[in-house]
C-alpha cells in the first residue's frame, strides 16, 4: 500500500480550506421572508436562510417587508431592508449597491473596504453608515467615523450625522441629521438583535452629538434633516425612506424645529459641494 504523509494530507486540508474561505464572501446571519440569492441577477435565485454561504460575487436580494443580515469575509456587518440588491466581492472588496437600502459595520482595521452605486463610490476604512439608492438618486449618510467619497471624478467628505444626497443634474448636497433618533427608529438598528463591531465608537457619538445639544452648540434636526451650507442650517423637506429599510416614511414624527443656531465652523465645516 502505497504510504502517504501526515504533512502532505495538512497541506492538502490547508489548500482546500484556503480555496473555500477565498471563494466564500458572506454569512447570512439574520433572514426576514423574502430571501434570496443567486450568482448573477439574471440566473435563478435560491432561497436564503441563517447559516446561508454566499460565495464570492454572488448577489442578495430582499423582496417586499423583508430584511437580512450578514457578516462579510471582512468581517463588516451589512444589513439590508426591503427590495434590495447587492453583491460583495472578496477580490477587490467591494460592496455593489444595485438598489434598496443596506447599512453597514465595518471594523476599524485599517483596511479599506469600497461601496459604489452607479454614481458613488465611496472609501470606507472603519466606520458605521447607511446607503440608499432609489432609481437614479443615492443617500449616504454616517452614524460614526468618516468617508470619502468619489463623484464625477470630484472627492467629497462627510463625517458622523452628515448625509450627502445626490440626484440627477444637480451638484451633491450635504445635510444634517439626528444620530439618537436615527439608532431608536430605523428598523436597519432596531429589528436586529445583534451587536454592531463599531458598538463603542457608535455609543461614543451618541454621547458627544447629546452633550453638543446640551451645551447649545447643534438643535437636533426634526424635519427631519436640515441642509450644511457655509451660512449655517437651511431647513429642507423630509426625505422619504433613507431610514426605513425600504419602507417610505415622511419623518420622524417629532415636533417642528425652532430655526437653530448657527453652528460653530469647526463641527460642520463647509462642504465643498454646491
């Protein structure tokens, strides 16, 4: 009988396990009715559950009053709401927003992770936000740390409690939103039971936006969101849905906001959109 070696058989089982986590991008870790995933969007779908193995490149997608929760090869977190479509690729590490909602947790490693849409591209190193794309329009927006992202060849940089929305043939805007109110009703927090990474630096904003109010330096934006300009707040309309998983809302139900104060330039500085 012809022998084989002990250190052949471990360096065979080390090549096919490398191989497996090489070609597996995500973990389904939470899955709400409508589930699905397949290797592009135009081939047949499977359902997908808890325990769930999404290999490298392969798109979820959430049907109507559905949601989901995995944890990627970089050990991000990424929930989705509802009628959403994304694919994670491990070789170039990249989130691809197709459409719907999806917040995101991405530890602070130092490794760069990229998320795009059509329009955005975005850098993200280790922070918590949220992306939503309806139709040709995009929201990013930031619970803690800071992004940078890439339009029309132009970089722009927003930080925690800053949204930047971006429609057709307008320049990018930049707003103001309310942290503790965006983490106690977006259903992207509230209806999943699991911890965030970034727990400690999402607990520490809360903090430091609270004691920002207190002191008189912001008024919570109720409107929801109030417009960053050089000049200070600009109220602006409700923007359905950034929050909602999918799910359309026109605010947050709170009491209209009394005109704020301006802002001290070093907390919101100008953004350099126009």
């Amino acid at each position: 009988m012809k022998k084989i070696s002990l250190t052949c058989v471990l360096a065979s089982l080390l090549v096919a396990t490398s191989q497996s986590y090489a070609d597996s991008a995500a973990k389904v870790t939470e899955a709400v009715n409508k589930v699905e995933h397949g290797a592009t969007l135009s081939t047949d779908t499977t359902p997908a559950k808890v325990g769930t193995v999404l290999h490298n490149g392969e798109y979820l997608k959430t049907g109507a009053q559905s949601r989901a929760e995995l944890l990627l090869a970089n050990q991000t977190v990424t929930r989705v709401g509802a009628n959403t479509i994304f694919n994670y690729s491990v070789a170039d590490n990249t989130i691809d927003l197709q459409s719907g909602t999806m917040l995101f947790s991405k530890p602070k490693d130092g490794a760069t992770m990229t998320i795009k849409t059509a329009a955005v591209t975005a850098a993200v190193t280790g922070t918590t936000g949220f992306v939503q794309k309806n139709g040709d329009s995009t929201l990013v927006g930031l619970v803690e740390g800071s992004v940078t992202m890439t339009i029309g060849g132009q970089d722009y940089t927003i930080t925690a409690g800053e949204i930047l929305k971006l429609t057709p043939g307008k320049p990018p805007q930049i707003f103001a939103f309310n942290v503790p109110l965006f983490l106690s009703t977006s259903p992207l927090i509230t209806k999943f039971p699991h911890d965030l990474p970034n727990e400690g630096p999402i607990k520490d904003e809360v903090v430091e936006y609270n004691d920002l109010v207190g002191r008189g330096f912001i008024q919570p934006p109720a409107d929801p969101f109030y417009l960053v300009t050089p000049a200070g707040y600009v109220p602006t309309l409700p923007l359905p849905g950034f929050d909602s998983a999918g799910q359309g809302h026109d605010g947050f139900n709170t009491p209209p906001p009394q005109p704020p104060p301006k802002p001290p330039c070093d907390y919101y500085p100008p953004p350099n959109a126009g």
